[in-house]
C-alpha cells in the first residue's frame, strides 16, 4: 500500500472538506488528526481550496492531504502542484486517471456501474469511489457489484453516518467511507474544532476503531 492507501484504510473515513478560508484548513487537519483522522480530501468547490491544500501540506506533515471533486486534468496538475497527495474524482474519466497514474499520484475516481468499475480496473484501479451512494443504491448495490468483481473495493460516500457506519465497514467490498458530516462546513466557518475531533472519534468508535 501507499501512504495515501494505508492513510485511508487506517483512518476509515475520508472526510470530504470544504474549507471557506484557507486559514481553517491546517485548524481543521489538526482536529481531524485529533479525531483519530490522518487523511482528508479537500474538494474544489470553494476558491480556497487550493491556497488550503498549500496551507496544510507545509504546515501539516502528519495529514495526507488530497482533493476532490475533480472534473479534468487540469484540476488534477494544479491541486497536485498545490500539494495534493491524492486525486477523488465524483465520475471516472480516462484521462485524469491516466495522468494520475503516469506521474505515480494516487487516484479514485467515481464509478457506479459495471462498465465504469471495468474501465477502471482495466488501467489498474482496485479501488473506486462509490458517490452518491444513497442514490445508487447504497450498500446493496455494493454488495451485488462486488460479486462479480471480487478483486475490487469501494469508497462509498452519501448517505454514510456514524449510525450506520459500522453496516458498511463490516462489508468485505468497504475500502473506506468518506463523508463530510463528521466535518461539516458550518463547523469549519465557525471554528468549532473540538466538536469536529470529538465527531471524528465518536465516528472511528462507531466503526470499531
């Protein structure tokens, strides 16, 4: 495994950021490693989110830090000039994961049907981003997915929580969880960063962790 894998797997949620003002990003790595967390994925929705990526790859070694919400290639050479240490992609396309895997940089780009999973495996991917998960069809559809593809492993993210966490992690087909309700914008914006650590823990104590 890879950093950015053993990060993930260790940690069992990837948390989905979206971090308003760079100035809350290394706050935030901090509660989250505090949690228990050791990776987070940054996503490109707001204009801060490259300045945060900078801001916690020099002032947070502990954090693996990656981004999400990644639509091209573009996206994926300035997050990784920024810091980023891993690509998520919401969909799978071809030439972002390619680019990724030439230049050694972890990639998990969203794949939900059978065509999109065997595209991904075909260059090499064993694990996938499951997203929206409660809109196609949850853990079930994992399940039934898996079945035929014993080799490959899912992040789902969408509808997991720390109640039903647990159901997901105990699954065989489950690589990790990703989620931002363990850190949700409102809390980032209002610095409430204990109350993120603390949702972190209760979250990895849900999972067994």
């Amino acid at each position: 495994m890879s950093k950015v894998t053993e990060s993930m797997k260790e940690s069992i949620i990837v948390p989905v950021v979206v971090i308003e003002d760079a100035k809350d990003a290394v706050s935030t790595a901090k509660a989250l490693l505090s949690g228990g967390i050791s990776v987070m994925e940054i996503t490109l929705r707001t204009a801060a989110a490259l300045d945060s990526i900078r801001n916690v790859a020099a002032q947070c070694p502990d954090m693996t830090v990656g981004v999400g919400t990644v639509l091209d290639v573009e996206q994926a050479k300035q997050a990784v000039e920024a810091g980023a240490k891993f690509i998520v992609s919401p969909g799978f396309d071809e030439e972002t994961v390619k680019w990724c895997l030439e230049k050694g940089i972890d990639v998990t780009p969203g794949c939900v049907t059978p065509t999109e999973i065997m595209a991904a495996r075909k260059l090499g991917l064993r694990v996938v981003k499951f997203f929206p998960a409660n809109v196609y069809g949850g853990l079930k559809a994992i399940t039934n997915l898996a079945a035929p593809f014993t080799d490959m492993q899912f992040i789902p993210t969408g509808g997991v929580n720390t109640e039903n966490i647990a159901e997901f992690v105990a699954n065989p087909a489950i690589f990790a969880v990703g989620g931002s309700w363990v850190c949700k914008k409102a809390d980032i914006s209002e610095g409430n960063f204990d109350k993120i650590a603390e949702l972190c823990r209760e979250a990895r104590k849900a999972a067994g962790k």
